[in-house]
C-alpha cells in the first residue's frame, strides 16, 4: 500500500463544494513540505508551488497546488487519529522489521499544542513513537492528550509495544518506561 492509497481513508473535513484537490494530494503534499523542513502554512504553499511541476507528475493533478488556506483549513481540522491510523497502516507495508532488530518508544510533547503551562490546568498534546534503529524509519505512532491521566506516555508505549509482541524485536525505552508494569 502506497502512501496516497493510505490515506484515502481520511475523512475530509472541507465542505464539498468547490473541492478541486482529493484530500490525500493534499495531506501527501503537505507530508513531503514537513520533510524538507516547511511547517508553516505558507510556508508549505509557497513549497509546493515551487515544485508545482514535480507534483502535479507525481500526483496526477489537474488544478493549481492549493493555497495556504487550503493547508490551513485542512491541518487544523482533520482528525488527528485518522490521520494517524493511516500513517500506521501506511508503515505496516513500507517500514521493515525483522527478528532482533532494535526499536526505540519515544514521547515527544507538541509544542504549540500547550496551554496553562504554569497552573495545575495544564493540557498539551504528545506523541508516542516507536522508531526502527536498522531502517532508520518510524514504525508506529500514537498521540495523548495530558489532561487524560489515565492515558500518558508510559500507557501509549505500552500500548505499541504490545502491537509488536511476540515479534523478536528488542526494544529500548528511557527512565519512564522502566516501571514494574509487564505485558502480557
């Protein structure tokens, strides 16, 4: 499975009138703007303008790239675990992993994503990744929101790991994952 076939299964959170670029070019788009460095929302436009001929080979587009409102639009309001889902479906088929082969958890809090970071109402929202050592690739992620308690890092984690039980894989994890707690 492709990365575009993957996430096809987004649901597209843009009303459907006017739609001139399937979600997936979109995302797909925006995807390889994240990997050569471009976060911002112009920033990701003003990318894919620049390699408009590249892209419009590669996916097959009939219109213009999208503008930055478009990339806007989409990012802020997509469902982040579909998204996600989709990603993990994607890296299921792409990413190898062999017996013994090493992968790291890791959490990483979303910085932008934090509000009341001094008060005890602090929220922020984190992803879990498991990182495959050999191929250099990640191999699965989940996201968590703080103000969940009953869902933190350690439980993420666990929760990916458990995906790969019984696989031969020798994972590494920091301090935090280092509590009496066993999987099953």
């Amino acid at each position: 499975m492709n990365l575009l076939e993957a996430l096809s299964g987004v649901e597209d959170p843009r009303r459907s009138q006017g739609l001139r670029i399937d979600l997936e070019q979109v995302l797909y788009m925006a995807i390889i703007s994240y990997l050569v460095g471009k976060k911002g929302y112009r920033e990701i436009a003003t990318f894919c303008k620049d390699e408009e001929e590249v892209l419009r080979e590669a996916l097959s587009l009939r219109h213009p790239v999208p503008s930055h409102v478009t990339f806007w639009t989409v990012l802020t309001e997509i469902d982040d675990s579909e998204l996600i889902n989709a990603f993990n479906l994607w890296t299921q088929d792409y990413v190898p992993v062999e017996v013994e082969d090493w992968v790291s958890a890791d959490g990483k809090t979303l910085g932008s994503t934090v509000v009341n970071s001094n008060d005890t109402n602090q929220d922020f929202q984190a992803v879990v990744s498991l990182f495959c050592h050999k191929s250099g690739l990640v191999l699965s992620l989940q996201d968590y929101r703080n103000k969940a308690k009953e869902t933190g890092e350690g439980s993420v984690a666990r929760y990916l790991i458990e995906q790969l039980n019984g696989m031969g894989i020798i994972f590494t994890v920091d301090a935090l994952h280092t509590q009496k707690k066993r999987l099953t």
